[in-house]
C-alpha cells in the first residue's frame, strides 16, 4: 500500500509537525486540525488549501 506525507515546514512554517497517511484527504483533513490548533487559522483559505495540496508527496 502506498502512502503519502507532508510537513509543515514545506508550507513555510518554522514547525516540526508532519504526518503520512494513506491518501491526499487524510492529510488534508489532519491538517486542518494542525492549522487550527497549532498556528490559529479556523479555516484554511482556498489558496492554503492549494499549497497543501502541492506539498503532499508519495512515500
């Protein structure tokens, strides 16, 4: 099974935070989590949603 990662430092965040799963929403969906928690952002704007979507990579 393939699975995929991203880190939070990719996006440009002074952050250790990353994960992997086994597909693109899963992280998507744990990231919003992580933003909302960790750097306050209740709502990821459609842009940071892109910017997600470009930093998660195969594993």
């Amino acid at each position: 099974m393939s699975s995929v990662a991203l880190e939070c430092r990719s996006l440009g965040y002074p952050c250790e935070w990353a994960l992997r799963g086994g597909s693109p929403q899963e992280l998507v969906d744990r990231a919003r989590d992580h933003f909302r928690c960790a750097h306050g952002m209740p709502d990821l704007s459609a842009e940071m949603l892109g910017r997600i979507d470009g930093a998660i990579h195969p594993v």
